[in-house]
C-alpha cells in the first residue's frame, strides 16, 4: 500500500520536565497560542487556528538523559517566506540563540533548541519548481548557509505569533538503524523513500513532498530506545485522509503481523516503529 499526498504529520507529544519554563517558551519565542491546558498536559497551535501542532505533558525529572532514539527535531512549516523573515527577527530581537540556519533547496529553515534540548526546524517551501525531483522520484537536497538577510528583507510587520496555517511539516527522528527503518515506513505504513543521505539518514514522504519523516543514525548505531516516562518525545501522530485509507493501513499490519492497538471510537491506531518510538496514526474524516 502507498499512502496518499493528503498524508499529514498531525502533532508532536513531549514529555516536559518544567511545564512553566516550557509555557513561556514556545508562547513567546515560538509564539504558539494555547488552546487547551490543565494539570496534565498544555497543547499549543497557531494563531487563530484551532489544529493542535504540539502537546506538552509533565513528567518527573530524571537528571541526564541517557542517548537513545527519538526526536532529532520537529519542524513546524510556515505558509510564507514573509513569516519566515518575521520569526527569524523576532528571535534574532530576543536573543535565544539559533542552532543554524539552512538553504536545503527546497527549503529555507531555521534552527534551534527548547530549554529541554528538543530540536525545532521552523522553515518554509520553495516553490516546487524549484525542487531537484529526480526521475525515480527522489526530491535530492542540499544543506547550504540561508541568505538570512533576504529572508528578513520579507518581513513585513512585527512577529504576531504563529500564523494561522502553519502545521508540522516533519518530524525528524534518531533510529537505531536505517534498513528496518526503512522497512518500517515504507512497507509497513505506506510512505515512499524521498531521499537516502548517503549512509547516515533517510528522508520518507506521502506523496511528492520532500520529507515528512526524517531518521538518522547521527546519535550511534544500534542505540537503545528511549525510556518511557523521560524528557523528550513521548509520540507524534500521522493524520490519513479518510477512515478507508486508515483500515487500508490496519490491514497491512495485519498481513505482516504487526503489533498495533486499535481504539475504534476514535479510529486510531496505536503503535511504535522498529527503534521504539510512539505512533499514532489517525483521521480527520
């Protein structure tokens, strides 16, 4: 089975050690707008719309994180380049540091950490003509410096948060290894091999889009997966299009034995890849 291009990476779930560092943090840096919080867990989108982008859940804190698999980075897709320019000034105005800022090919992106160590890419497309599509479908990029200075020249107004139309482009992972993985999300879940970065990482989107799932071994070989209940990624959700296309999935894991939990009030399949890590796999219709 292949998914289908209206395929989408729903939201990102983290366990969080201090909730109130984190609040402030992606409200004000970010500029994620909450929409819903409690004692057990903060959910945070764009502005002015109602998509849940990121959940934060408390969890006891454990000291020094022993290296595992798990998040590498999320990534949060702006509609315009204009947005990019405004996040990019906005941060560069409040000092929190950028890890990096890339020219991909077909995409601008900009790099940091949250207080907890988690990767965030906030970045926008380049028009798809400018994409370097191969003829067996691969989508190649680059890793060049960002032309910051164009990027901000976009900019039209002061930051006002998160705009609305912003979603979770990607979610990029640290794998124990790279062929499992592979098998994984490509004959286990449906989504095509985009691009392999030589042997260090590879790039799985529905559809002819670039990524929307990255893994890498950049972390070591066969690491342990995470612990569950520490800081970091607790799951991340993908969104199918119709109900048809999720059974369409339930049935390949079925054909190939794989273990999953179905919770069918609200039509979600619960399971994890081949190095540990939690996934949802869910629908809007």
């Amino acid at each position: 089975m292949t998914l289908s291009e209206k395929t989408i990476i729903g939201k990102v779930v983290l366990n969080v050690e201090n909730m109130a560092n984190m609040k402030n943090f992606y409200t004000t840096v970010i500029g994620l707008d909450v929409k819903n919080e409690n004692e057990q867990l903060l959910q945070l989108g764009a502005v002015d719309d109602e998509q849940v982008l990121l959940e934060l859940q408390p969890v006891a804190p454990a000291g020094e994180k022993p290296k595992a698999t798990g998040l590498y980075h999320l990534a949060f897709l702006l509609p315009t380049r204009k947005d990019l320019g405004e996040i990019l000034y906005h941060i560069l105005v409040s000092k929190y540091p950028l890890t990096g800022a890339s020219d991909h090919g077909y995409s601008e992106a900009l790099y940091l950490d949250d207080p907890e160590g988690n990767g965030i890419e906030i970045y926008v497309d380049k028009p798809k003509s400018m994409w370097d599509i191969r003829e067996d479908g691969q989508i190649a990029g680059v890793t060049e410096q960002m032309d910051a200075e164009g990027v901000i020249a976009e900019a039209k107004q002061e930051f006002q948060g998160m705009p609305k139309g912003t979603y979770m482009g990607h979610v990029h992972l640290f794998v124990a290894e790279l062929e499992e993985t592979e098998n994984f999300y490509k004959d286990v879940l449906g989504f095509d091999l985009k691009f392999k970065f030589g042997p260090h990482a590879k790039f799985f989107a529905a559809g002819e889009y670039h990524h929307q799932i990255g893994a890498n071994v950049w972390a070591g070989k066969n690491i342990p997966p995470a612990q569950k209940g520490l800081r970091g990624l607790d799951y991340f959700t993908i969104i199918v299009a119709s109900t048809d296309e999720l059974l369409q999935v339930k049935a390949n894991l079925d054909a190939k034995s794989y273990v999953y939990q179905l919770d069918e009030a609200s039509t979600t399949l619960f399971l994890e890849d081949t190095n540990g890590i939690a996934i949802k796999v869910t629908t809007t219709k």
